[in-house]
C-alpha cells in the first residue's frame, strides 16, 4: 500500500535579501512619533501589549522631539550624549585597524547602536548595576572609564585590568558598576536578576539593566531571568538588542519573524516595549520609564531596542557574506549619532561647526590615549604582567598547594 504523503512542512526562516540583492526593508513599519502612548509607571503588564508590538519613537523624521514619549531634557544632556556616541565611534574604529596591524587579537564595534548604550547610561543612576554584553562600550564611556584603561585591557598588556584573564572587549570596571563581560551568552540575565533581587531585599532602590542581542534570547539562560524577574518582581530592566543579526543568522532564526522580542515578557507577566534603539531620546525615555517602575516595586521590564549591526559581528565575521553589502546605509531608523546631531542643531543648541571641532577633539583624544596605552606593551612587544599574577584573586587566603606552585615556578 502506497504511503499516504503528508501535508506538513519544515518551516526554516530565511531573510529577505541575500548577498548580491538590493537591500529591501519595506516590511518594516515606521509609526509617527504621536503613534503610541506612554502608560503610567504602575499600568499592568496585560494592558501594555500595544507596546510590545508598536515602536517608541520621539524623533520624527524632521529631527524635531515630539508624542507622548519626548522627554524634557536639558540641551547639555543631549550634547554630552552626542559626544559620547562620537567618542565610543572614534574609539571602535582605532581599535579595529589595530586589529588588522595585528596588535590586539580580536575586537568587537557597536557602529549604529551607540544611542543603545551611552542613552541609557545617562537615564539611570550612578548605583544602579549594568550587565552588559559585549557590544555595549558605551555604558563604559558614560561611566568615565578611561580610554586608555579599556585599551590596556584589549592589548592585554602589563595595565589590563583583568590582567591577560579576559578576551579583548570583555571589559570589567568596578567603579563604574559594570559587571564583568561573559562570552557565554545570557549569563548576565540571571545574574542582573539576582543582583535586583538582593537590592531590594536590602531595601535599596538601585536597580540592575542587563543587555543581550536578539539571538541569545534563544538560550535558557534569558527564559531563567525572566520566570525569577516576574515571579520576585526584581527591579530590573531586561534590554533585549535586535540589531537584526546575530552571528551570522537573522534574527528571524530567534523567533523575530513571528513575533517582537519585547512581546516574549507576555507570558511571564512583564511590561514590553519595542523602541527604536537609533533615537537617543527615545532609549532616554524608555529606560527611565523603565527605571522609575523597577524602584517603585512595580515589576521589571523587557525593552527591544529596535536597531542594526552596521559592521560585522566581529573581526572575524564577513557580514558581506550573509546579506547585501550596503544594507546599513538602507536602513530606515538611519544613523543615531546623524539624528540627535541634526536635532540639536533644529534646537539651535548645536551647529555642524561645532561637530566638526568635536570630532577632530576627540580624533586627537583617542590617538594620543593609544601612545599612552601602547607604553604599557601591545600583543606582540612587552611589557607584560608577571606570571605570578596567575595565583592572584582566586582565593582568599592561598591555599599552600598554589603556593607551592608559585615558589617552583620561581615567580
């Protein structure tokens, strides 16, 4: 008897365009800025869902602030916004070619996601905890860490703070409260969790914020945080960054092309927002609605910030090989730092003189911070740490059998 042929298929999701193709995002919807509303701190996550599945926006497309969502912020908040976004810039491209002369192993650019991190970073507090991924270095330049700290780190050389521990861009800064960077991803979910949850079991009203790309959502680890999240009402903002891609595979291979990333806090009771990730007053605003939730023991939130990888996922990645070369040029939320530029100079706050001078400031910063870092060694020439740090911030008290370890060493 003939077997009956069955009507299902595997559905495997596949991007629009490919290498080769014109980029093509007219399936993205981009509302008017009056589109969505802004809820009070305490609404219920169950009444929130319109939010979950529309975009936060403040910058209209003639650069002007405007909808429920624009944020009263002095001009200054902007222009050191501004030159935060230029700087981490400035800084991932020197990096970079320093990548390619073979004088640091690895880096990793956040291009056209600044507005992500360095917005944030000026709506929370100085004690609220960050748990970041690895593309999140502006939290570190609005935190005040030291240029040539984070280069020392990426050239691993006799100053790094992690001291040769840690791959480049997994940066640590403990003053800034910038928990250590992980490579295995989603870690830091459960650990930002935990970390809300001891804060409000001490009765602080700091809060914690993590950070993770759309493709991670995929691992337990972010399913974890959210159960224990919703379940603990942690104060705590769970940012989910959807820049499109994730190594290689579009962030349909996550479940993006059924659903948002913000709509994946539905089914444990937390508040959703989708936000353009490339409008810095809107990341702004989202993030201290968020905040202002959280220490009002109201519960924690899930924020997508809508945005796209413009350069490779890393120094190892070709992105040209996956999707269109000039796909980030198409992109239709445009360039964060181009849009608050231009909306500072329509606020006669700024000028393209001004931007100019900025640029070729922080040009010159970051150059002379590489000569001070590079007399602490590069990959290839010392100085380097002693060995004997190896033994160092393990233990407590040295146990006697590293001690005895050291000593045969003779370090």
């Amino acid at each position: 008897m003939a077997r009956q042929r069955s009507n299902t298929r595997l559905h495997i999701p596949a991007p629009v365009t490919r290498p080769g193709d014109r980029p093509d995002f007219s399936e993205i919807e981009v509302p008017a800025v009056d589109a969505g509303r802004r809820p009070p701190i305490d609404t219920p996550a169950h009444e929130m869902e319109d939010l979950a599945f529309g975009l936060v926006r403040v910058l209209d497309d003639t650069h002007r602030a405007g909808g429920p969502w624009a944020p009263a912020l002095d001009p200054q908040i902007l222009r050191d916004g501004l030159r935060n976004m230029v700087l981490v810039r400035l800084y991932d491209d020197r990096m970079f070619k320093l990548q390619r002369q073979g004088k640091i192993s690895f880096y990793m650019k956040c291009t056209g996601e600044e507005a992500v991190a360095t917005a944030a970073a000026a709506a929370l507090r100085p004690g609220d905890m960050l748990f970041p991924t690895y593309r999140q270095q502006g939290l570190l330049v609005a935190r005040g860490m030291p240029l040539v700290d984070m280069m020392c780190h990426c050239l691993s050389n006799s100053r790094d703070c992690a001291k040769g521990r840690q791959m480049p861009v997994m940066y640590t800064y403990r003053k800034g409260n910038f928990f250590t960077i992980s490579g295995n991803l989603a870690t830091q979910c459960p650990q930002a969790v935990g970390w809300a949850m001891g804060a409000a079991y001490k009765d602080s009203d700091d809060v914690a914020a993590c950070w993770v790309g759309e493709g991670s959502t995929s691992e337990g680890d972010f399913h974890y945080a959210l159960t224990f999240a919703s379940v603990f009402r942690a104060p705590v903002i769970l940012n989910v960054v959807n820049n499109q891609w994730a190594i290689s595979t579009f962030q349909g291979i996550a479940g993006g092309e059924n659903t948002t990333f913000a709509s994946r806090g539905r089914g444990f009771g937390i508040a959703g927002l989708r936000v353009d990730g490339n409008d810095f007053l809107a990341v702004y605003a989202a993030t201290a609605w968020a905040a202002e939730r959280a220490r009002a023991a109201v519960g924690p939130t899930v924020i997508e910030l809508y945005t796209y990888r413009a350069e490779g996922h890393s120094t190892s990645d070709d992105p040209s090989r996956y999707r269109p070369r000039d796909d980030a040029a198409a992109w239709p939320l445009g360039d964060p730092i181009e849009r608050l530029k231009l909306h500072l100079i329509a606020q006669r706050e700024w000028s393209e003189k001004q931007h100019q001078e900025l640029v070729a400031e922080l040009a010159d910063q970051v150059r002379n911070d590489y000569k001070t870092a590079e007399s602490y060694g590069t990959l290839g020439s010392g100085p380097r740490l002693s060995a004997a740090t190896m033994f160092d911030d393990v233990y407590k008290e040295q146990p006697p059998h590293l001690r005895r370890q050291r000593q045969e060493m003779g370090v």
